[in-house]
C-alpha cells in the first residue's frame, strides 16, 4: 500500500502547499451548514458523547455523525481550534486528490504524471469545501476511494482479479452512508452497476463475490443506523426518516438552480470540460474514459435532476470526474483549435477575475497593496501559460491563486477577531462566555465563535441564564436586536444586586450584504458614505463588575 501511495507524491505536496498555510488563522470563517456540525461536535465533545449526535442536549438526528467524528477527532490531535476543525477537510481533498490520480491512471492516461487530483484541488468547489467543516469533500472522498477499489478490480482479466478490491469498494460506499445519507451509497452502487453493463461485465454476475461484497457494503453502511435504532429509536425515526428523509419536499428550485451552479464549483476549467467532453464524444477513442465517465455521473444526474429539492452542492459530486476529463482534453486535444481556444478563454477569464477582485478587495481598503498585486500577477502567469498551451502550470496557477485568496480570507477577517477580543479582554471576565439563543436556532454561531476563540462557548436560552453567567463573572454576547431587547432589564437585575453593567461593541462583517462594487471600483471605499453600516454588523459583549 506504501508503494501505492507515494507514486503521485508531487500532488499532495502542491495541494498542502496551498491549503495549509495560514490554516489555523482564518478568523471567523464563511458560514454555511458548518455552524451546525460544529456546535454539534461540541455537544458531543462537552459530553464525551461519539455514537449519539447532540443538540441542546438531545440526539440530533438530521444527519449522520461522520463529520463530527472528523471534528472531534481533529481536535483531539490539534487542539479545540480553527486548525483542528478544518484540517480533516483538507485531508480529504488531498486523498480525493490522489485516488482521481491513481484512477486517471488504471483508465490509461498518462502514467508518468497524472494531472486529475490536481484539476480538482485547484476548482473554487474544492476551495470551498476543502477549508470549511462541511460534508460534501467527504461525499466525493467515498465516492471516489470506491471508485478507485473498484478500478483496481476491473483493471486485470476475470480470471486474475482480486476480490479483495471488490469488498474494499463495496465497503467504502456502505461507509458513505455516514456523511449525509444512504442515497449516496445506493448512487455508487448504480454507477457500478451502469459501469458493469457498459463494459460487458456479465461474467461477474456469476461471481459469488459481488454478492457477498454489496451484503459486506450494507452492513457496514447500517450499522450505525441500527445502533441509534437501539438507543434512541422514536426520535431517530421522527428525525432523520420522517421529516429529513420522506417529508422534505421540493424547495422551488429549478434545473437551473441545480446545474448552473456546477459550472461555478468547477471554475476555473468550467470551458476545458465543455470542450473535452465535446471532443470525447465526437472521436469516441477512449472508450474506457467515456465508460467511467457515464457511469460516475449519470445515476446522480438523473436522480438530482428529477428530485423536486434542488440545491447548489449537489452536483458537487460531479466535479472530481469532471477532473478526470479535463485532464484527458489536456493531453489528447490540446493541438486542436476549439481546445486552444477554450484554454486561451480559460486563461483570460481567470486573470480577469482575480484582477477585478484584487482591485475591489484593494480599493474597499480589505487587502493590503502587495496581495492584490500577487492575485494579478497570478491571473497574468494563467493567462500566459495557457496562451502557450502548458496546462500544467495552470493547474498550479490556480491553486497558487487558491493561496493568496485565502491570504486575502486571513487579511478580510482578522479585524473581526481582533476587535472580538479586544471587547473580550476589555471586559475582564474570564470565567464563562457564553451567547444567547432564545429561539433555539440550529443555525446559530456559537460553535464558529467557539473554536475561532479556542474556548467553548455556553448557549443560554432565557434571560434567568444570562443573568446567572453575568453574576459568576462570566459575560455573554449578544446581538443588537437582542441587546435593544434585554440591556434594560439586564440593567435592573444586576444594579439590585450591586452590580453594574459593562457594555463593550463589537463590530463583526456581515455574513450576506451586497457590496457597491461598481461604486468601490471606481472611486473606492471613500465613494459609499455609509459603506461601514453595509459591511459590519454591532454585536455587543456584556460583562457585569461589582460597584465599589
């Protein structure tokens, strides 16, 4: 297995080099679905908890617990931070990384140096994923490693193969079933299927071991089903089957929705897939490629394309094989000219967009002046490799792009964190923080603050809690509206208990605005008057202090 691994070692280090710096220093990061997960793991860590999902302090059920575990697990070997919480994601975009290389390999590509893995760590889906504690890196690692088991099957005489890859490949899709749902272990398995009935693999119906191998897949896959089914099963059961599995219905999205999003998680080689797969399909010369290819993605695209709840990351899982094929345009048309051109546009289109957003960042006063010209500097080398047609360096540009965007992350945040903890040790309270929750919101922030301040935060839910950590000398953060809300009461309870209250603002980003980038490009940050009020919202941190 050794041997297997370090034969595309020059992958893995390119993609650490450009996902791991500055890792830990992410400030508070972008949210999303991670707010729940991590408040979720938190729960489980507080209580020592690794079978059961918790949330206010009862099982949570709405997804599997394979993402926690991998928090959970990064804390335990980096420490109760932002680089123990994003370093399994990181992980597993590097070993997507490398099994789409080993795969590109056992389909006949380029033996010597295999391009795939890195396709897919430089797209902005992998970028998003890869840095953010969020379950769709995993989804593609499962479905890729299964992949890879099974090619290693395939990949010799009926006679001569070893069933050993065909339980490995079953058992990784039957481990899939942790990370969101069942659903993508019963995709995989389709794919196998379709991929079986393409290549005229009859004989291996007759192969006790594909039988045996997809009863080893479910068992794995439901074990923990059936173990939660023990424990907790009426709750499991009105949870995650009845309200995540069969009542959630359509949400209104369309195809569009759907699909077009795909073309943006696979930026920057959006064009060089379109192109490749025209190509593919017109000389049909490596049947093989096109063979894997439909299988991977046909039964997801069918099943997302006919489900009537549509979302953006869905298609996600398109992207790693979108990968394998923009690698096989690289090497197999890059002398034609539709390809030529498509990577010229390629190349254009990504120096114009780290331009534009190099200037942007740089004028709204965000980055500083040597970071935006790096982002153009590297627009500027894409756009010159791919004039020349040297599709390797541009694999490289764009993670080196991938880089200095997230240097740029880094530089955008930190003043949020500063200013946090400013407020913080202004204080002086050091005993308990803590955040109200009164509505109980599962998406609330209190699991990001946590590991971006490195202390465990408590979640109050009334105003009787708040003023309890506020007489033990803890303090709480509250949002403006809930400040407008209870400050005056607060007020009251603590100054009848000889207490006064200390008040210290933090002013953080908002999370969704929409910025004036027309008016900040042409005449800058000074252009928008209220440009402040669009881009931060008030939070207030509330501390009590005995009057002398």
């Amino acid at each position: 297995m050794g041997k297997i691994f370090w034969r595309h070692p020059g992958h893995l280090f390119w993609i650490f080099l450009a996902y791991l710096p500055f890792l830990g220093k992410f400030g508070i990061p972008l949210t999303g679905d991670q707010k729940t997960y991590i408040a979720v793991a938190m729960e489980m860590r507080e209580r020592g908890e690794w079978i059961k999902p918790l949330l206010f302090g009862e099982g949570n059920y709405l997804k599997p617990p394979f993402q926690y575990w991998m928090t959970l697990l990064g804390w335990q070997a980096f420490g109760f931070n932002l680089f123990g919480t994003f370093i399994p994601s990181v992980i597993a975009l590097a070993l997507t990384a490398w099994f789409l290389s080993e795969i590109a390999s056992s389909l006949g590509e380029r033996r010597w140096y295999v391009n795939s893995g890195l396709w897919f760590a430089a797209t902005i889906g992998a970028m998003t994923y890869g840095t953010t504690a969020q379950m769709e890196i995993y989804v593609c690692l499962f479905y890729t490693a299964a992949w890879w088991a099974a090619m290693r099957y395939f990949r010799v005489e009926m006679e001569e193969r070893k069933p050993q890859w065909l339980y490995l490949a079953f058992a990784i899709a039957g481990l899939s079933a942790l990370v969101k749902s069942p659903l993508y272990s019963v995709l995989w398995v389709l794919s196998f299927c379709v991929y079986g009935t393409i290549a005229g693999e009859w004989l291996l119906l007759k192969s006790k071991h594909l039988y045996l191998s997809l009863l080893v897949g479910i068992g794995v896959g439901l074990i923990w089903f059936l173990v939660i089914l023990s424990m907790d099963g009426e709750r499991f059961w009105d949870q995650y089957w009845i309200h995540e599995q069969l009542n959630k219905g359509g949400n209104g999205g369309t195809l569009g929705n759907l699909w077009g999003p795909l073309f943006y998680l696979a930026f920057p080689f959006t064009l060089l897939a379109i192109t490749a797969a025209r190509a593919l399909f017109l000389r049909r010369r490596s049947n093989s490629i096109i063979t894997f290819l439909v299988a991977w993605c046909l039964p997801p695209a069918i099943f997302f394309s006919l489900y009537p709840y549509r979302t953006s990351v869905y298609l996600f899982i398109l992207v790693p094989a979108l990968a394998i094929l923009v690698d096989w345009g690289c090497f197999r048309t890059n002398r034609t000219r539709t390809f030529l051109w498509a990577s010229r546009a390629t190349g254009i289109l990504l120096f114009a967009a780290l331009s534009i957003a190099s200037l942007a960042l740089y004028r709204a006063e965000f980055i500083q002046v040597w970071l935006a010209l790096a982002l153009v500097f590297t627009g500027s080398a894409a756009m010159i490799v791919t004039w020349m047609g040297w599709m390797r360096m541009f694999a490289l540009c764009s993670l080196t792009a991938i880089l200095f965007f997230r240097i740029a992350a880094v530089d955008i945040v930190s003043s949020d964190v500063d200013r946090l903890k400013t407020a913080i040790d202004r204080s002086q309270a050091t005993s308990e923080w803590a955040m109200l929750d009164e509505g109980r919101n599962i998406w609330h922030e209190i699991g990001l603050l946590s590991v971006t301040l490195e202390k465990p935060m408590k979640r109050l839910f009334d105003l009787d809690d708040c003023v309890g950590v506020l007489n033990r000398g803890g303090l709480i953060i509250l949002s403006d509206e809930d400040f407008d809300k209870y400050h005056h009461t607060l007020e009251k309870y603590l100054h009848d208990e000889g207490y006064d209250l200390l008040i210290q603002p933090w002013k953080r980003f908002k999370r969704r605005q929409r910025l004036p980038i027309r008016e900040v490009l042409l005449d800058g940050k000074a252009a928008v008057p209220d440009f402040e009020e669009i881009v931060t919202r008030e939070f207030q941190v509330v501390s009590a202090r005995r009057k002398e």
